[in-house]
C-alpha cells in the first residue's frame, strides 16, 4: 500500500469543483441538508493498494472541527476484488466499484462513526483519493414538523422547570440525554453531531422561547 499526504499534492480549480458537487451530492444521499449546513471536502490523502492489498476493520477518527464523515473518490484504475464494506450498528453495507473502475470515477462515502474494512485487491491497483467531509456551519434550529410533539416537550419542560426552580427532592436540577453517535472531545458540539443526535438537538433548540435555553 502507498500513501501520499494531502501537504504533497494540488490540484487545479475545476478538479476542487468537481469535488465539491460529489461532497454536496454525498451528503445529501447521507440525509444531511448540503446547503444549509455548508458542506465541504477536504482533501486527506492518496492511497494505492496494489494486488493483495487490504485494510482490516476500523474506525476513523474526526480530524478537524465539524467533520462528520469520509469521501473516497476512486480514480480510473484495472483492479478486481478491494470491496469496501461498511458496518454501523449491525448493519452491513457492500460498495464493489471495481466493475467500472476502468472507464469512469466513482465515489463513496460514509459517516465517521462506521467500522469500515478493505477486502484483498486480488489483481490491478485500486486508486483513491480520501477526504474529510466536513460541515462548516450548524445551520438554524428547524421547527418541529409535528406540533403535538412540540407541545408535548413544551409541556415537559415548563413542568421540570417549575419543579427545578420550587427545589423540589426528586426533582433533578439538569438533565442529561446520552448521545447515540461517538464523538471526540475536540469536535463535541453542535457543528459535530450527526444523525439522531442532531435531530433531537434541533427539536430541543426549536421549542425554546422567551430567552429560554434547554440546551448547554
């Protein structure tokens, strides 16, 4: 296998734009809204496996403020086999691009908490080029599109904080919700969360009113 850092490599204008419009066309197959959160590809490295090449199971890490997932953009290049196959939470998904790997450019793209693995190239050289996907803004907290859940939280909050204020025992003075996705310390914020993690963030952020803040 052969690496080349980002720092070693440029590329022209039309080269970055072109990835641009694959970072913003895979973040909205990913379920993110692309144009509201700012959504960026910043170039990490080059990797050629060649044949027998592989990579074993792991997980990637954030590596810079609001990155929330990779993009592997596949370079023509012969090679059969290096079938990427992506784990999250039980669920397996397969990406196999060698078929077309000869005539066109491919992507792919996944969030940073996934396990992901390489299987063998088993002839030819499979080129990539990786990015950090990145979201540069957190974007405006949405309204929630079903009322009665908004007012069902309403309701709740405004019950816990009179409760909070009257220091009632069994009352808890702040509440805690474990998030479901990992993040690490550096990128522990609104700009890091990602899936249901930022949909219950929204919602929460979306019914305060009045100067009120639920979220810290």
């Amino acid at each position: 296998m052969v690496r080349v850092d980002a720092s070693k490599m440029e590329f022209g204008a039309s080269w970055d734009q072109y990835v641009q419009q694959i970072a913003v066309k895979a973040a909205t197959e990913l379920g993110l809204d692309a144009a509201t959160l700012g959504i960026r590809a910043r170039l990490y490295k080059l990797v050629l496996y060649e044949e027998g090449g592989r990579s074993a199971l792991h997980r990637g890490t954030e590596k810079s403020m609001g990155m929330f997932g990779t993009l592997v953009v596949h370079l023509p290049a012969q090679y059969e086999g290096g079938a990427l196959k992506v784990h999250h939470k039980g669920q397996t998904k397969l990406i196999d691009l060698s078929q077309s790997s000869e005539e066109c450019f491919g992507y792919s793209a996944f969030f940073a908490e996934c396990e992901h693995e390489l299987q063998p190239v088993t002839s030819g050289h499979r080129l990539t080029l990786l990015y950090n996907l990145i979201r540069t803004t957190y974007g405006p907290a949405p309204a929630p599109t079903n009322s009665s859940v908004k007012d069902a939280l309403l309701e709740a909050a405004e019950y816990w904080e009179r409760d909070r204020i009257s220091w009632i025992p069994e009352c808890p003075q702040k509440l805690f919700i474990p998030l479901e996705h990992k993040c690490t310390e550096a990128d522990l914020s609104f700009l890091g969360l990602t899936g249901r993690d930022r949909a219950m963030a929204d919602v929460l952020r979306s019914i305060g009113r009045d100067g009120s803040q639920l979220l810290e």
